[in-house]
C-alpha cells in the first residue's frame, strides 16, 4: 500500500517529473514544437504528415517515436517487477538518463537533430520506471493518467467513499513537479539555449546517488 512507502517516495517522484517537464519544455521550444515525454502528439503528427510532407519529417518523427520505445525497452529488460523495491537498477538507469541527455545536449549544441533521438530516449526510460501504488501506475514523463487517476478519485468522493490521501497527495506532487521543470526549463532554455538540457541531467545524477546511499543504509 502506498501508505507504507517511504517519504522519499514523494520526493523522488517530485524530482524525476521536474526532469520531464524541463526536458519537454526544451523539446517544445527547440525542436520545432515537437514533445518527447509523450508520443500521443508525435503518432498523431506522424499520421498527419503521411501524405502531406516531406519524407524526411516522417522519418524524423518516426524516429522520435522508436527512440521513446527503445529508451523503455532499456528500462524493461533491466528491472522486473513494477513495485518499488530498493535494490533494483534505478540508480544505473538514471546514470544513463543522464548520459542520454548530456550527449543529446552536445549533438544540439552543434546542430545534430539526432540529439532529439537521445533526448526522447531519456525520456521513454524514465517512463519505464513505473511503480504500482495502490493499484495505479505512477509515471512521470505525462499527466494525462494522473488527472485521469485524479478525476476518478473524486468522482468515487463524490459517492461517499474514502480519499486515499496520501495516493492524491503525490499525484498532485507530480503535477508540480513536471509544471515546475516546465517553467524552469523554459526559462533555462531562453537564457541559455540547449545548454538547458544540462539541468535535468544533473537531476538525474543526483537522484541516482541519492537512492544509491538510501539502498545502502537500508
């Protein structure tokens, strides 16, 4: 029950949403308006561009969309299971997360738009770092199921029925989380152009040493 987890299960969450939104704003900005930290936009830019433009930027998304697939697939072979259990590989996924984003930042920075390929990459690993609380899938590179889970959970107050609170409390904390990266990755990214992208791997790297010295102490 996510009612026994940690406290710093909330800020890990916090914290990995805060990469996301920085890195999609980033995308947004810099890459023609293109998101990485969902495909839902980028299978339905695909769809509309099939007879209308360019090979290349059917190409261009359709790698996009691959390099999401296989930044999860990364994630997928390494871990098993989708509950959170310490000892498992999160920190050397997000030393890779990092890595992803740290090369995507170079090619950038030298005009590469194979940089968009690294960046969706990181993005669809962290994505994969999925945990089970309560019987809902927590991710935190998009909040359509947040809002989605966060609808439901209202609707059944509206009935009568009891508020899991602590379940509410850190999907809210993921909307600030991923809403903050945004505002400061957009505000990075004006001031300092794909150098923004350095930000959210440095999280990354963080995080990654932080739950490597809470594995350890436990």
């Amino acid at each position: 029950m996510l009612s026994r987890l940690p406290k710093w299960v909330e800020y890990g969450a916090f914290l990995l949403a805060f990469v996301a939104g920085s890195v999609n704003a980033v995308a947004l900005l810099g890459f023609h308006h293109q998101a990485v930290s969902h495909l839902s936009g980028t299978a339905t830019l695909i769809g509309s561009v099939l007879f209308t433009q360019s090979s290349g930027t059917l190409l261009h998304l359709t790698g996009i969309l691959l390099s999401f697939v296989m930044g999860s697939a990364i994630s997928g072979y390494m871990l098993t299971g989708r509950s959170l259990k310490l000892g498992r590989f999160y920190d050397v996924l997000l030393v890779l997360e990092a890595l992803f984003l740290f090369v995507s930042m170079c090619l950038l920075l030298n005009g590469h738009t194979s940089g968009h390929y690294l960046a969706s990459a990181a993005c669809g690993l962290q994505n994969a770092l999925a945990t089970t609380y309560s019987g809902a899938v927590v991710r935190t590179t998009h909040l359509t199921g947040i809002f989605t889970d966060l609808g439901i959970m209202l609707g059944e107050r509206l009935q009568g029925k009891a508020l899991d609170r602590r379940k509410a409390c850190l999907f809210v904390i993921i909307v600030l989380g991923f809403i903050c990266g945004g505002a400061i990755g957009s505000w990075l990214f004006l001031q300092l152009g794909f150098w923004a992208l350095f930000i959210p791997a440095v999280v990354c790297l963080l995080l990654a040493a932080l739950y490597r010295f809470v594995a350890a102490a436990s």
